[in-house]
C-alpha cells in the first residue's frame, strides 16, 4: 500500500478544498448581488457598495491569493528563505557542488524512489540559518522541496541527516505540506467571507444600540422592572459575544492547526523510521534535544509548523502542549521505540 500514514489527510484536505470553494461561490455571489443592487435606488446602491467592496471583492481576492501562495510555495521560499538549490542535472559536475551535497542529492533521491513519490523533490539547503532544522514545502507530491539548514549538516552525522530527510519526506508523502498549507489559510478565509462584514455592522452600528440597551437595563433596573432589564443586559451580553467572535474564532483555529501538526509529525517520524531505522530517527531526535536552537525571527510563526524541531520551554502543565506546534522530543522518542503509528 502506497503512502500508508496519508490517510487522516485526505478527509482534512477535502474540507478545506470544500470550503476554498464555497469561498469562491459566496465571492462570486455577492458580487453578482452586488452589481444588481447598483442599478436600482439610493438605498440598494449603499447596499450594493457593501456587497462588493465587503464581501464580493475580499472573497475573490482571498482565493486567487491563497491559490498563488499554495502554488507557488516553492519558488516563494528560495527567494524569501536565502536556499541554495542543488540541481540533481548537475550534481555530478566538477566544482560545482561539494561531496555533501552530492550525498544530500543523492539520498533525497532514493529516500524518495523508496517511499514511490512520483517526482523527486528539490533539494535545498538554507545557507543562512545555522540552527539544525529542516522543512517541506510544496502544492504536491509532484511539486515540492526539502531543505536542510546548514546547522543541520554540520551538527548532524550522514546516518542522523538521512533519517531527517526521510522525516521531510514522509510530510510529502502523506500530504501534510498540502494540509498545513490549507489549514493555515482557514482563519484569512473565515475572517474576509464572515467576520469582516459582520463587524462593520456590529461595531458601527451595534455599538449604539448596545449603548442604549445597557442605559435602558439600568434605568429599568434602578425602576425595580428587572424583567425588562434583564432583556436589555442580554443584548449588551449578545453584542459582545460578537464582538469577541473573531478571537475565540482564531484561538480555535490556532488550537486545530497546532494539534494536526503534532499529530503529524509522530506519522512523519514513523515514515523516517520504515525508511530508515528506528535507532537513526530517534538518534537524530535525540541530537537535536541536545544542541541549543535560537530560530530566525523571521516568519517564526509561519516556519513553525513546517520545521522538524522547535523551541520549547520547560513548562508543566495539563493543557502545557496545546500551544506548541510539535509533541516534546522524548514523547515522540517513546512513540518510535513502541512502534507507534509505524506502518510496514
């Protein structure tokens, strides 16, 4: 069975391409509304504006944005990210490239052949970034990169690299470059299509209602009618429920995103262990732990998800691990020696 650790992202995929879609529709919708109401009388013509320029024009804007940030991911990141791209056509040219990136090349290469993914990846390596860390990035199995930061090579020995790579590998194979893409553009889409127009009618005019209401529940209350009171002190609590929406909205999504990427860098490890061996990935794991990792401020946030190690506190705590993108390194040593989530 091919790509035995993808399936948990198919379904998520599907949601997300569902929901870029329907995006697409309310776009097109609301734009077409829009248009309509322009041509009839004052009031429809306000009303049209705020169709189009709202929720029409933000909508589309949202997707053809999202399509060309997940498309082209990969030439995006080269440029942003200082990555020196190693040509598998060139690899055996003389005093082109050094011995260790001909062995990266060439163990990318089989590591991908092994694992049957349809085209190898391209190979990078991030010059600037003396922290070892690697990444995945790409739209596809076909279309996709793996880089390695330059830390990473010298602090890691050929056997802990490979293993890493094979971990890199195992998110192209399972999709999860896809998913995390996708994921990530969720909150920009529920914030244009729902929560942008709702605000500018909660804020600008709700606020004046809410302020009448809670002076009306006082007077009403300092009268002795709490019956009428209490009806009034609702509405004030309802407006700020929305209020508020938008940032329980983005908690929530945060918590989704940060708990599908540690359950994937365990089926990622897996992968790294079938392709490699268990002794390797949990050695590589356990380099990592030990060497001091200061990551670029740069992009933090967005790189988090993507990298394969990222700075933890030592904190306790029952709800400790909810805010991090990855499991702590000993449990995700634990699950690889019980054979969790490896698949042969």
């Amino acid at each position: 069975m091919r790509f035995k650790n993808a399936g948990g992202n198919l379904a998520v995929i599907a949601i997300m391409a569902l929901f870029c879609l329907a995006v697409l529709i309310y776009g097109l919708c609301a734009s077409y509304y829009g248009l309509l109401l322009l041509q009839q009388g004052a009031l429809s013509f306000i009303l049209g504006l705020f169709f189009l320029i709202c929720i029409g024009f933000p909508s589309l804007y949202w997707v053809v944005t999202t399509s060309y940030r997940y498309f082209s991911a990969v030439p995006t990141y080269i440029n942003q990210r200082k990555i020196r791209v190693i040509n598998p056509f060139l690899v055996d040219e003389k005093g082109l490239y050094s011995d260790t990136e001909r062995w990266l090349c060439s163990t990318i290469r089989d590591i991908a052949i092994a694992e049957n993914i349809p085209k190898t990846p391209v190979v990078g390596i991030e010059l600037c970034d003396d922290n070892p860390n690697a990444y995945a990035v790409g739209a596809t199995r076909s279309y996709s990169m793996v880089v390695a930061t330059t830390g990473l090579i010298k602090n890691l020995n050929r056997e802990e690299v490979a293993a890493v790579m094979a971990h890199e590998i195992g998110h192209i194979a399972n999709l999860d470059t896809m998913a995390k893409t996708l994921l990530s553009a969720t909150w920009g889409g529920v914030m244009v299509t729902l929560f942008t127009p709702m605000l500018l009618v909660v804020w600008y005019l709700g606020r004046f209602a809410a302020l009448l209401m809670l002076i009306a529940g006082l007077i009403y209350g300092l009268l002795g009618n709490w019956q009428h009171a209490t009806g009034f002190f609702v509405g004030v609590v309802i407006w700020l429920v929305l209020m508020l929406l938008p940032s329980i909205t983005q908690f929530l999504v945060t918590l989704l995103t940060f708990s599908h990427s540690r359950w994937r860098e365990y089926h990622a490890d897996a992968v790294a262990a079938r392709l490699t061996s268990v002794d390797a990935m949990v050695s590589a794991l356990a380099t990592l732990d030990r060497l001091p990792f200061q990551p670029p401020k740069k992009n933090r946030e967005e790189m988090s998800t993507l990298w394969i190690r990222v700075a933890m506190k030592e904190e306790t705590g029952v709800f400790h691990w909810l805010k991090h993108s990855h499991p702590p390194i000993h449990k995700r040593i634990e699950a690889l020696r019980r054979g969790f989530y490896i698949k042969t």
